[in-house]
C-alpha cells in the first residue's frame, strides 16, 4: 500500500489503495506507476507484503482491533446509521461489493477528465473508503464499516495527472480558477441530502471557492470530514518539525483527522500541523476493494473514513445537531489523549464512538432552541427603554446658562455703577478769564 504526496502545483489528490490479486486477505503491495488511478500520486514506500492468510480467512477477525479501537460495537447498541447519507468525495466506487450492494448511490463526475467506470482502477480507493464507512459486511462474515447502515453518495474526483515529462498540468484542472472540483462536489453533497462528506483527499494551500463551499455545508447541517494528509516523515517536516497544511482539512469548521497505529501512536507518515483534531486507525486497516476483494490500507485517508462513519452515527441518532457540536462530542471524548490534552500529531486523541454518542446526547440536550420568525431576522427579543438623545446633559447646560447669564448680569451691572459714581462728582470747570483777573489784583 502506498501513502500518496500532494503535487506542489496544488492538484486535487487522494491517498490510493493497492489491490491484491488474489481473494484472500493480504497486505497490499506497492502500486507501479502503470497502476495509479489518474490524479493519485505515489510517494510513499511500499508495506511488507506477508504470505497470505489460508483461503477462507474472515476479514472479520482481522479488523476486529480497529472496531475495538473505535469502541463500534458499543455505538451499535444505539444506533447503526440507518437514514444517514455519507457523501464520499474519492475515485468512485464498485457498487457491486457484497457489502455495499444497494446502499450506493452515484453521483456526477465531478473532476475535469473524463471517469471511467470501468476501468479496473476507478474504483479501487473509494471502494476501500466507502467500506471503512458503511460496510454492511456479507453474511456472517465481511467487512463491517463504522456506520453499516449508512448511505454512500459517491461523488468521482479524479484530476488528471502530471505529466512525466514535467510540463504543467492543463489549463482546466488548475485550482487557481474562480472554482475547483472539490468545491463543486461539497456543494452538490450539501444540496442532495448528505448529512456527512468524507474527503480522503487534499491539497496545499487554501482556495476561496472551497473555503466558501465549505461554510455553505455548514450552514446546512454537515460535518465535513478530511485527511489531514501523509506528509509526516517528509524531509520538510523533519527539518521544520512540521507538515504542510493539507486542504480541505485545513479550513476552519472541517475535522481534520490524523492516523495512529494499533497501538494508539501517530503514524510515522501522518501529517503534523494544527489541523489534525482527532485520530483514527490508519496503518494496516483492512478494507473491500473492486470485485469483493479484500485488502490492506495505510494512510489518513483510511482514518478519515472511519471518523466519518463516526460523524454518521450521531447524525443518525440526532439529525439535527449541529457540525460544531458533533466536532465537540469526538474531540471531549476522545481517548488516548495527549498528556497536554492535545497535540499537533493526533489531536485530541483517538475518536471513540461510543463515548462520542453519549456525549452528542447531553451536547443537544443542553442546546435550546430559539425560533425566529420569518419577517425577523434577530426575532423580537426583550423590549428595552428609548435610550436619550445623544447631546449634552441637560442639567449641566442649564448650570452653565445660567452662570453665563448671571455673569453678563454682573458685568453689566457693574459699567452702571461705575457710570453713576462719574456722573455725581461731575467734571471740574476753570473759567480762565477770572483766574486771570484774580492774579492780576493781587
């Protein structure tokens, strides 16, 4: 099985599966470039393959640690995610599959190359994807998925490949356009009766018109699910201590999931960033692959679709709690926490689906629900008292009137009586002509 690395160009990209020839169970070996779905990138090095297991063997058994993880079985006794639509955004899916037979609903292309169904590697990723999430298993044995009573809504997106010759990818499968594929899938998912999305894909560096679909799924009611990627043991993250960014799950309100192994550690490979929220099992998951086959996956897409079939569980027991609240059920109940309580490798900790539901029942019955009526946009509300006019405070200003009036008063009082004392003392008058006579007789 190989884990795949995004192109820098920012191609839309999946994590692949590898398929092993044979019905028995095995861990797959690695793909040759002949063998990768269009828009699946290999990078990552190739499992052991061990010799396989004696014909007959149930795939039951050997997925049993991953349910134990997941505590399923525990989620079961309340509910199995029956009326709940997943919408799979992956490399479409064989219908066929004993456990997905009549449970599969199929979608438009929504990449920009043509998706040929039956070509023998269409289906191959988003079959094991569609497993880990809704497998209904195939009589008393077969793969059971986290919510196996679940709907899968698959949506192809598959982006053509880069050329081995290193010229650029074709115009019309750039993401730097007003739209991008993913966009278009997220919005047809919210608009035809998903109530989850899963995307075992991703890209670097954020696109306006996904971040803008994403908010509308949120809106509606979905919780949006996305592999944080596979970029952990990446020479960039050895040298930063860090991973890329891995979009879609690096817009705000999408759960990001990372992997961990059966032990509950972080995947050597599993992307390292403040994206990651929750966990999930991803190294050597067993999975359904086209034709009834069965295989093994390692990678955060794995992880992915198993936290989505989670996501479906809650949203089957309560259809209308909101995305944020199911993001706050996974991450409060999570276990194999952190000693810090979180950390940029496995979040929160690994999901618990059990734990998770009994939570999402407190979260939506602590919740209040207020109507608005529909000519209001914030409702009625509380009626409050008419705030003053903004001015002056009308004592002040009386106070101030009144001194200044008071003050004028004074002054011209004043000019009055300094007029009246003038008047009595009069101006003193000399008659020149006598004072002359006066000095004359003497």
């Amino acid at each position: 099985m190989l884990r795949r690395r995004l192109w820098a160009t920012g191609v839309l990209v999946a994590i692949s599966v590898a398929v092993p020839a044979v019905p028995a169970f095995a861990t797959l070996p690695a793909e040759t470039p002949a063998e990768t779905p269009a828009g699946l990138l290999a990078g990552m090095p190739a499992a052991p393959v061990p010799a396989a297991p004696p014909e007959g063997a149930d795939v039951r058994e050997d997925q049993r640690w991953v349910l134990e993880m997941l505590r399923a079985q525990e989620a079961w006794k309340v509910t199995r995610g029956a009326g709940v639509t997943v919408a799979l955004v992956d490399s479409g899916v064989d219908d066929q599959v004993a456990e997905l037979r009549g449970r599969v609903i199929s979608g438009p292309d929504m990449g920009s190359v043509k998706f040929d169904r039956n070509s023998p590697d269409a289906g191959r990723h988003g079959t094991a994807m569609a497993s880990l999430i809704a497998g209904a298993g195939n009589g008393e044995g077969g793969l059971l998925g986290i919510a196996p009573e679940a709907r899968i809504l698959s949506l192809p997106l598959i982006v053509e490949e880069r050329p081995e010759d290193g010229s650029t990818l074709p115009e019309e499968d750039l993401r730097s356009r007003s739209d991008s594929p993913l966009a278009r899938a997220i919005r047809y998912a919210a608009d035809n009766g998903a109530q989850v999305i899963s995307m075992s894909l991703g890209a670097y560096g954020p696109h306006r018109s996904e971040r803008e679909a994403v908010s509308y799924a949120l809106s509606r009611g979905v919780v949006l699910v996305a592999a944080v990627g596979n970029d952990g043991d990446s020479q960039y993250a050895k040298d930063n201590s860090t991973s890329f960014w891995n979009f879609p799950a690096g817009y705000s309100g999408v759960i990001g999931v990372g992997a961990v192994d059966r032990l509950g550690k972080p995947a050597r490979f599993s992307s390292d960033n403040l994206s990651v929220l929750v966990s999930a099992p991803g190294v050597g998951v067993p999975v359904v692959v086209p034709g009834g086959n069965y295989g093994s996956s390692e990678g955060t897409s794995s992880a992915t679709a198993l936290v989505a079939g989670v996501a479906a569980l809650i949203k089957a027991k309560y259809p209308n709690i909101a995305p944020q609240m199911v993001a706050q059920a996974l991450v409060s109940t999570a276990s194999a926490s952190p000693a810090a309580g979180y950390d940029d490798h496995i979040g929160f900790g690994v999901v618990d689906a059990a734990a998770a539901l009994a939570r999402a029942d407190r979260l939506v019955a602590g919740a209040t629900e207020i109507s608005v009526p529909d000519d209001k946009h914030f409702g009625a509300g509380v009626p409050h008292e008419e705030y003053s006019r903004p001015g002056p405070d009308p004592l002040r200003l009386w106070l101030y009137g009144t001194s200044l009036v008071g003050g004028l008063v004074a002054f011209a009082a004043a000019v009055v009586m300094l007029g009246r004392h003038s008047d009595r003392n009069g101006p003193v008058v000399v008659d020149t002509e006598t004072a002359k006579r006066g000095r004359s007789r003497r």
